[in-house]
C-alpha cells in the first residue's frame, strides 16, 4: 500500500513511510528531471501573456464588501478575441502587520507603525483625528487571479446576474444536469497536473499518495498563502471517477473518512489550527468536475458558504452512514445564473423564470390597486389661513347680515290713493 507522504516546501523534501514504518527523507525532483515530456520550471512558473498589457472589456462586478472587482478583457499583444478574467482583491491585515517593534529590534518584516508610514492629516476635532495613510509598499499588494483564456463559463461565474434556485430531483440529475456537465466540462489538466506533479508540486502541504483514498491539500487561489484569518485551502482526491457529491455512496465512505482525519491532522501541525476551528465542505454544483474538498477556518467569512452551495463533510459522511445510496435519492438545491444553458434546460421543464415574471407581475399590479385605494380615502386637509388672510375676511355680522338680507328682501307695498 503506498504511504503517506508529508511535503516541507522550506527544505524542499517528502518525508515517506513505508510499509515497514521507516521513515524516509528524499529531495524533491523537478519537474523536468521527473519525465521529459512535462513543461520546464520556467514554462511552469511564467505565463505567455503581460499583465501590465491587459486591456479592459468590461467590470463583471465589484464587490465593495469583500474588496474584490472581477474584470474582462483581452490581452491584445496576445489576441484580440481571447477573453482574459481578471480578477483583484485587497489583503486582509495580518496581525503581524501591526505589531510594532521594540527599539532593541527593529528588523523584520515590515510594519505599518515604522518610519516608512506616510501620514496625510484629514482633520483633528478634540478627541477625533481623522488620516489617510500609506504604509510601505511591501503590505499595499493586491492579490491577483487570472483566468485565460477564459470560457463564457468563467465570464458567468464572476458577472453579477439574475440567480434562480433550482431544487435538482435524482431524476432531473439524469435527464437535464448530468448530460449537460458531460458535455460542457471544463478541462481537468490542470487538476491532474497537480495530482501527477507536472505542477504546482511546491505549493503542496500534504499528500497521501494512495489512489483510492489518497487526495493532494494545497492552497485555493483565492488565498494569499500568508494571511492565516484568511486560510483557504483544497484538498483533491486522487480517484478520478468522482464528479460531485451525487457519485458519492457507502464504498467511499473510507475515503471520506481518511479527508477528514488527515487534513485535520495536517492543517494542525502546519498551521496551528484545531479541527473544531475548521469549515470542511463540499459545493454542489462544484466549479469543477472531479471531487475536492474546500477548507477554511470558521471564523473567516469566506465565499460560497452559503447554505445552498455547501455541503459539510461530516454531515456528508453521516448522511451516507444512514442511507449507502443517500445522494443518488436526495433532491439537492443548487444555484444557477442568468445566462447559464444548463438554466435554459431547466426552463423547458418548469418554467422557472417565467414564474418570477409573473410574480413580478402580479407584485406591480397589487402596489397599483393599493395606490387607487389610498387615492380614493385620500381627504385634502382643510385650509390654513394666515393671519393676514384672517384680517382680511370681514366681520362674521355684517357678513351674517348681508346673507340675510339676500335671502329674505323687503316687502314692498303699494296702496292707492282714494
């Protein structure tokens, strides 16, 4: 049975044991050393395209609360047509940033409260200080992801569209979900130049290197590798025949189990970070198709936790241990955008935008009536007068009088002379 291998990327080596129990120390080969067909380090680790060059199409969405703008565009140098999703995050403060260094120490990483701190006085009120500051340039960097060429797939993951939720029946899996995912995957190369160590092999915090109930644990994009308040990491299986929690029944329920156990055990001895502290879950529907696990801590407010997106490990061990077939029975929720051909699918069979139209519909036609009724109780209050207006009215008497006078005039009468 293959052992369980322990990557250090400080030392650059693989701690193995053995089916003997020893444990054995051997360097990390390059890639290129490994098999002559893989890329070179330097194809590995160097795009084919400038950043710097990048030429904006459009804003997919700019999220004010997590500090993140999703971009599309091109790069022109490249091609004129290829579309290139760029997306741009501000870090999150790491507790080191704002320690301050005592006068014996001044070495270090760098800090905000040091010499290097530019201070642009806004305004001082008694008590309150108001200040725009720029500390050194080393903690001013933005974390960048780039997706290229990308699919419109990856344009309509990152646009900020119209959301439906769709209640997936083991039925309609089969007849709309799975043919379309058969279909339309995304390419998994890069997932098995991970799993095969063609790439991003130093990025690697742990692996166990069995095919059936081993997986490699490394940084998700979305991390910074540095930050620990904002950890975020995946764990991807080796087996190569699992799409999504719906393949999953009682003879993986080993493999589930090792996920568990060991990234707890591994994130705790790299990182410091206990199991209770940790939020292991799967995403249904996944962004891509071969199974993984997403891990970050419970205190961090990390996307897609949301209840119709996630699905925690632990639960989905306990679901299969009551039920061996649970997720080929279970109707699972998922979310699907606007735009989205899978949604288009789902349309034919229940209408599913066209009953948000017609709640739009009648939602207007309701404010409208209650507009007319409160039209039709609608009393214009009385007139106030000013007092000037008052003045001029006249007297209540002589008014009084001349309405009498109209309404009852005098009787005239005529007598003859005799």
């Amino acid at each position: 049975m293959p052992g369980n291998k322990q990557h250090d990327t400080n030392c650059k080596t693989v701690e193995e044991t053995t089916a003997d129990g020893i444990v054995h120390c051997t360097e990390l080969k390059n890639a290129a050393e490994q098999q002559s067909k893989e890329p070179t380090s330097e194809e590995v680790s160097m795009p084919n395209y400038q950043l710097s060059t990048f030429k904006l199409a459009r804003i997919l969405q700019n999220n004010t609360l997590r500090k993140t703008i999703a971009l599309v565009g091109t790069f022109p140098n490249i091609s004129e047509t290829d579309a290139a999703v760029v997306l741009l995050e501000k870090q999150a403060f790491k507790e080191s940033d704002v320690q301050t260094a005592s006068e014996l120490n001044t070495d270090g990483p760098p800090r905000i409260f040091s010499d290097s701190l530019q201070v642009h006085t806004e305004f001082i009120n008694n008590i309150y200080g108001s200040f725009q500051c720029i500390p050194s340039s080393k903690l001013n960097g933005i974390k960048t992801t780039v997706v290229y060429p990308a699919t419109e797939k990856h344009i309509e993951k990152y646009s900020v569209t119209q959301k439906y939720l769709i209640s997936e029946t083991p039925t309609l899996y089969e007849q709309l979900t799975l043919p379309f995912i058969t279909n339309s995957q995304f390419s998994l190369e890069w997932v098995y130049n991970i799993l095969d160590h063609r790439q991003e092999t130093e990025r690697i915090v742990y692996e166990d290197a069995d095919p059936v109930t081993g997986f490699v644990l490394l940084p998700d994009l979305k991390w910074d590798g540095k930050t620990l308040e904002t950890l975020y990491l995946l764990a991807i299986v080796h087996k190569r025949d699992i799409k999504s929690l719906r393949d999953l029944n009682a003879n993986h329920l080993p493999l589930l189990r090792k996920l568990r156990d060991s990234i707890i055990t591994a994130i705790e001895k790299r990182y410091g970070l206990c199991g209770s502290q940790l939020r292991m879950y799967f995403h249904y529907q996944p962004s891509f198709y071969h199974l993984h696990v997403h891990i970050n801590p419970v205190r961090s407010d990390a996307p897609g936790i949301w209840c119709e997106k996630s699905h925690m490990l632990d639960t989905v061990i306990s679901n299969i241990e009551l039920m061996s077939d649970y997720y080929q029975r279970v109707t699972l929720p998922f979310v699907l955008f606007e735009g989205s051909k899978l949604l288009d699918e789902y349309e034919s069979k229940e209408a599913i935008r066209k009953e948000v139209t017609k709640a739009k519909e009648e939602k207007i036609l309701n404010e409208e009536e209650q507009v007319k009724e409160s039209e039709a109780l609608y009393k214009p209050p009385a007139k106030k007068l000013k007092l000037a207006e008052l003045e001029a009215v006249e007297p209540p008497a002589k008014k009084l009088k001349e309405v009498a006078e109209t309404a009852n005039p005098p009787t005239v009468l005529e007598i003859a002379a005799e």
